[in-house]
C-alpha cells in the first residue's frame, strides 16, 4: 500500500488553493487526485468574466483563474494524477483510486482534503410530468456542450430556476443566438447573484417569473414547449393559472449538491441543511483527519471564497499532519431567526486565539434592514448591518482576537438575524 501525508481529493479551485497552502505551509508530500483529464474542475467550461476581482483584483474568466493556480501547483512541483478516479474513502484515511495508468491503488494517507465539487440536481428530483424527450438538459451539461464541445443544444429555451448558472446560461444561449423565452422561478425571489439578474437577464429583456414553475413538458422525439403555472404559498401549482409556452429546449437550475458519497463512507456526518460535511473551524470533519472544503462542503456563490476557505483547509490539515488533533471539546454553533447554517458548525475550545476565524452563512429568505448577530452566552460578540440578505448571497463575518477568545471560551454561541422585515 502506498503511503503519503496529504492526499487531495479533486482538482478543482478548491483542490489546487488548498495542495498550494498546505505547500507553502511546509508540507511537500502532497498528491492531487483529479477525475478529469486536466484540472481546474468547473471553471473550465465558465468562458465568462466576472471571476477573481476579490482574489486578483482584476476581472479573470474561469479558465484564467483556473490557470493562476494550475501555474502556482506546476511551478511548486506538487503532484497530480488526472484520469484518476477516487472510488473510495475510509475512516482510516485511506484513499482508494482507479486510472488506466496505475489500475487500482490504495493510498494510506496521514491527512485526506475532500474538494469534490458538486453536481447539478437533475429533473428526476424535482417530478416534471411528461415524456422523456430530447432538449431537456441540466444547465451545467449545456454549458459545457455549448462552451467546450462547441455545439448548438436549442433554439427556443425556458430556463427552470435562477440559479447563477442559470442565469449565465440565459445570456450565454442569447449570444447563440437562441431566443430565452423565459426563466421561471419557484421561489418569490431568486437564488442567484443580483449582478448576474442585471446583466444576464434585465440587460437582454429576458423575463424572470417568480412563484412559477413548470408543471409539464410536451413532446415525444424532441420537446415541443412546457407548460408552466403560478405556485401559492406552499409552493403549490395553481393550475387555473396554467400558460403552454413554445420551446424546444428546457434548462434546469434547480440546485447544486455536494458530492458526499466519499465523505459518507468515511463516516463523516452530514449537514441536513448543506449536504456538506460537519467541520469545525480548522476545516476537520467529524472524522479524524479528513478535512472538507470548496462546493462538497457547501455551495459557493463566489470562486474567491472558495479559494480563501481551501487555504485555510490546507494550512489546518498541514498543521494535523505535524502536531495531530488537539485533544480539547467542541461545542455546536447554533443558527436562528433565519439563518439556515454557519461553516464552520463546530467550534474548538482548545485555546488557540491568534488563528483567523470567519463564519459564512446563508439565510433562509430575502431579509431587509437586519444584523448578522453572533452571541456567545447569550452576550453580543459581533454583529453587522445588511441593508439586505438573500438566500442567493453568503454572508460572512470575521473576527478580531480578543472575540475569538470570548468565542472560544464560551459555552454557548448562536448566529442569529436581529431586527429588520421579510
């Protein structure tokens, strides 16, 4: 059995950000498991701008970004496999991967980050009546159909759901030259970035229908339009309010999950709420030595926080490797009033104060004129004022030392949404 001291699983911005961090940390056996046959994971098919202002002050696409940190990895001599597919992961921190070069291996490593990314919910999962035709296709697959493969996937498109790459998808296909008939929403507000909303949807006359779903796809060979209805408060079709729309191709961006089939099987607990792993805030799991971080921890809205939360993930797992886990308690950080979680959920008291510490959070629904609250014992440690939050943008607050402290010598915090209206 093969052994090293830091194993990556995925190579994608969260894989690369954290091999680099833990490097320059001073860990130098690092080895890059990547499924694919390159890395840079997602960014690769993202051929639109917008990424990196917040990590290279400057406006990049994906596979530039992508590119910054594939240099940084080759430059620093880190190792990576591509082809190579990760079949398993244990709670002994062994890595099993398949590829048509090396055929089956087992790595028995000292530390394991999961970066897996996450997949697209596909339309099995959310029950659209109709027949299995062609021109039904999750706006990721499209994308990349579209953007790397080069080829055409519809004229006439509805997008279900204004997720962010959704709405990229709504622009992009217009730039085709198809024609966005419509993007329809479930929810009353929209689960992608307001910036996206303005200049891939209102930029283009494209209408977005909130509190709308579609009810049912027509055509057998090939999709000849969808039908498409007003939900009431329980997200219920009203279909009194039913409306047939042409199309032949439908787009779904109805969410993202965490790929955590391995972080399952390493005996990992799960966030009900995320479908990412429990971490505290060194990035660990509830399994030893297995660290999470990027999309398979939880859904990202920004490549930037991704990266910054990797590096974090891999100093920590450095720091594992060298001094072990610190024997102390962990106490759960609660979330109320409208805060649907908080990474990291589990906070360590073992006296360390100096390190940074950052909660991100996302909010259950669109909140005007409220304070991001956190409390320790019930006293006030931090707090932040938001004109508004939405489900759509992550939220976060970082701390100075002497509230780490407070933080971590408390027996009780919370994260909570104080005053303002819904």
């Amino acid at each position: 059995m093969m052994t090293r001291n830091l194993v990556i699983v995925g190579g994608g911005p969260a894989g690369l950000a954290c091999a680099i961090s833990a490097y320059d940390a001073g860990e130098k056996d690092i080895l890059i498991l990547e499924r694919e046959e390159e890395l840079g994971g997602i960014l690769n098919q993202c051929i639109h701008n917008g990424f990196g202002l917040h990590t290279f002050k400057e406006e990049l696409t994906g596979p530039e970004y992508a590119d910054r940190y594939i240099q940084q990895v080759v430059d620093r001599k880190i190792e990576y496999k591509l082809g190579a597919t990760v079949i398993d992961v244990n709670n002994k921190k062994q890595v099993t991967y398949v590829s048509k070069q090396d055929g089956l291996v087992t790595i028995d490593a000292k530390a394991v980050v999961l970066s897996c990314g996450c997949r697209e919910r596909p339309r099995g999962a959310i029950n659209i009546a109709g027949m299995r035709g062609s021109g039904i296709f999750s706006a990721g697959t499209a994308q990349k159909l579209v953007n790397v493969q080069g080829l055409s996937v519809g004229k006439e498109v509805v997008i279900l759901g204004s997720g962010d790459i959704g709405l990229i998808m709504a622009r992009r296909m217009t730039f085709e030259g198809a024609k966005v008939k419509a993007v329809v929403e479930l929810m009353p507000y929209s689960s992608g970035l307001n910036r996206n909303i303005v200049q891939c949807l209102n930029d283009f006359d494209i209408p977005l229908l909130f509190s709308h779903t579609v009810v049912q796809v027509h055509g057998q060979g090939r999709l000849t339009g969808v039908t498409i209805a007003k939900v009431d408060e329980n997200l219920r079709p009203l279909m009194e309010t039913a409306q047939f729309i042409e199309c032949d191709t439908l787009l779904l961006s109805v969410g993202l999950l965490p790929e955590n089939e391995l972080a399952k099987n390493a005996d990992v607990e799960i966030s009900p709420v995320t479908g990412g792993g429990v971490v505290d805030d060194g990035m660990m799991t509830t399994t030893e030595g297995i660290f999470q971080c990027g999309n398979v921890l939880h859904v990202h809205d920004l490549v930037d926080f991704v990266s910054e939360e990797s590096a974090l993930a891999g100093q920590r797992a450095v720091q594992y490797i060298k001094q072990g886990a610190p024997d102390c308690e962990k106490i759960k950080i609660e979330t109320k009033n409208g805060v649907r979680y908080c990474v990291p959920a589990l906070l360590k008291k073992d006296g360390d104060f100096t390190s940074s510490l950052n909660f991100k959070m996302r909010v259950a629904s669109v909140y005007k004129n409220v304070t991001l609250t956190v409390f320790a014992d019930g006293v006030v440690v931090a707090k932040k004022k938001r004109p508004i939050v939405t489900p759509g943008e992550m939220e976060s607050i970082t701390f100075k030392q002497e509230q780490i402290k407070i933080l971590k010598t408390a027996s009780n915090v919370q994260v909570s949404l104080e005053g303002g209206e819904k």
